[in-house]
C-alpha cells in the first residue's frame, strides 16, 4: 500500500460521499441479523454501522489508526481494530466480508484474497466494491501531462492504484478458491464537494504521486492538472471525477 496519510476529519467533511455511494452496495451484502460480518478498510465506520442497523456483528478493520479512532469514537458499540488487509488472521468467523473503496489500495491482492478466504466460514460471501479498470483515467492523464509539460514526469508516480478489469479479478478470486456470483464494472461519475474539490481531492488522495517532489513542484503539478481538468470536469461550479466501479459477490466453496 503506498505511504498515505488519511486525515479523518477531512475525509469526513470533504468525502464523505465514499460512505454514501457505498450505501448502494450494501444491498448486495444484504446482511442479516445475527450474521458475523467483517467490514475491510471500514474507515469512519459509516458503513459498518449500516450493517449492525440490519441486525448484524459487525468488527471493522483499516489500515489507518486515525481512522480507527474516528470509528470508535462515532460508533462506540461497534468493534473496530487497526490492521493490515492484507494479512488478515482470523479464521472461519465471519459469514460474510464486505469492503467499500479499498481494493485499489491494496498491492498484495493474493494476500488480502487469502485472508478474506480464511476468514470466512463455508459458503461465506464476499461483497466489495473498489475502483475498475478505466477508474479516475481522466485525473491520471492530467497529473501525467502536467508532470511532463513541467519536466517532471521521472519524479512522478501517475498511477499507483489497481483498477482491474472484470477477467483479472475473476482470475484472482477463482485462484484465490472463490467461486464468483455476480461482478458488475460500471461508470459512476462522482460530484465533489465545493469549488476547490478537485484540488482537495488530488491532496488527500493523489498525495502518493508526489512523494519525489518538494512543496512547490507539487504544487505546480496539481495546478497545471486542475487547469488541464476544468473544461471537462467543472460545471456549473461542481467537480466530477470520472470514477468506474468494479463490484463483487464471490462465494468460499
Ligand atoms: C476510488 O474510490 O475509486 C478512489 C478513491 C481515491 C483514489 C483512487 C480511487
């Protein structure tokens, strides 16, 4: 997972849409009461706390302590633990996992497969949703072009996510021992909030790409980006991001 530092209080101000587009893929997990349900990259918790209001235990994990501690203090009754996705160790406990927006984080795939597999009992399911192939194409190219048109395209790193297409992650979960149910990859083009989104956007998210660079390199390299972004991406005094979602059901047979 690349170095990042996520700041829960701006996520929760600025993005909180992450929690409430993922509201949509909860039907899919359609918990029940009394299941035991593992919510990987749980965040601030908004999510896992949807799914205890369905009756469901629910334990939260995520890479991030800031986050964590957010979770507890938002949702006290709920368990929630700082831990690496991709080396999960639980064994058998779970009916179901779920996971909203963190696939992509994640380098080791066949770790994090593994360990969800592990975790769950027989016939468990696997619900998650995550960015596709294609995802935030149009804010990669326009770090990449900004980054050349200012020289520093060695420095930068454009694309450090994993956005699978549908066969690739089918291939993975079935390597993995899933049995795949259902996968959709679709367009969700995603509003940002206020007239500074893309900026903050590219600040909590993108941090990564500029790691070789000092303040104000990139600084210019955001600029040039956003600049390169607005004809398309501002309208109306609101930014879209050009977000693709791959959505999964994998079962453990
Ligand atoms: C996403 O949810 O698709 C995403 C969020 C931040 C960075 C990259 C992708």
């Amino acid at each position: 997972m690349p170095e990042i530092h996520w700041d829960s209080q701006l996520y929760n101000e600025q993005h909180r849409f992450v929690s409430n587009y993922g509201a949509d893929v909860l039907q899919w997990l359609d918990a029940k009461a009394g299941e035991h349900i593992l919510d990987v990259g749980c965040g601030t918790g908004d999510l896992a706390a949807k799914i205890q209001e369905a009756g469901a235990t629910v334990s939260g994990v995520d890479a991030s302590a800031d986050m964590v501690e957010l979770a507890k203090r938002e949702y006290p009754t709920i368990q929630f633990e700082q831990k690496d996705a991709a080396a999960l160790d639980y064994n058998r406990e779970f009916d179901a996992v779920f996971s909203n927006a963190t696939f992509h984080w994640i380098e080791n795939q066949r770790g994090l497969l593994r360990g969800i597999y592990k975790s769950l009992k027989h016939g468990g399911r696997l619900v998650a949703e995550f960015g596709g192939k294609g995802n935030i194409k149009s804010i990669i190219d326009a770090i990449e072009t900004a980054a050349k048109q200012l020289g520093l395209e060695h420095r930068v790193i454009s694309n450090f996510w994993f956005f699978p297409s549908i066969s690739h992650y089918a291939t993975l979960l079935e390597a993995s021992g899933f049995e795949t149910e259902q996968m959709w990859l679709f367009d969700r083009p995603t509003q940002l909030v206020g007239e500074d989104g893309m900026q903050k956007w590219i600040n909590q998210f993108a941090q990564h790409a500029f790691v070789n660079l000092n303040e104000e390199e990139a600084t210019a390299v955001t600029s040039l980006a956003i600049e390169i972004l607005k004809p398309t991406y501002f309208k109306d005094g609101q930014w879209t991001a050009d977000y693709r979602r791959l959505r999964i059901k994998a079962i453990k047979k």
